[in-house]
C-alpha cells in the first residue's frame, strides 16, 4: 500500500489513521483513471499486483473497508503467491486465487 501512494504522491504520515490514508490514495487513482485509464494496468505491473492477481481497486478497497470481502481477497493472494501457489496465468492471463 505505501508503494501505491508513493506512485501517487500520497504520504501516509500525512494522514492520522490508515483508513484516511486509503480513502486519499482512493481518490488519486480515481482521479488518475479520468485522466489516463489505460496507465492504471501499467501502474497494477510496476506494484506486482498483476502477479497476485488483485486490482490496484482491490488494494484500495482493502485498506479503506477491511471490513469488506476486498481484504479477505487481497490475503488470500498475498498467502497463495507466498506459498507459490497459482503464479502462472490462465489461457486469459489471469492469475487464479
């Protein structure tokens, strides 16, 4: 997550819970995709998310509502590709969680 707001100019210290500091990093790659919505896979590559086969959203999603089934998603992926299970891509190129 701090690699994601670094490629956004977020600074977690700027922000007193990690919740507040998601919802800024949320709001930049909203922004972002109006901008540029093509760039978002190339920024999803230079993270390795594509590797664990999660969205930059999921991440997002995953900090600002853990509650939400994003954080049960994104650790599943993050044990799954430590055990060094799923990393090679389907006939689509997507990694399988």
């Amino acid at each position: 997550m701090q690699r994601a707001g670094k490629e956004f100019g977020v600074d977690q210290t700027d922000y007193e819970s990690v919740s507040s500091y998601g919802s800024a990093i949320k709001n930049a790659v909203e922004a972002f995709k109006r901008q540029s919505p093509s760039a978002i896979a190339k920024i999803e590559r230079q993270l390795g998310l594509d590797q664990l086969g999660v969205s930059l959203d999921t991440l997002v999603n995953a900090v600002v509502r853990p509650q939400d089934g994003d954080n049960d998603r994104l650790d599943a992926a993050l044990k799954q590709h430590a055990s060094g299970e799923g990393d090679q891509p389907d006939e689509l190129g997507l990694y399988s969680l």
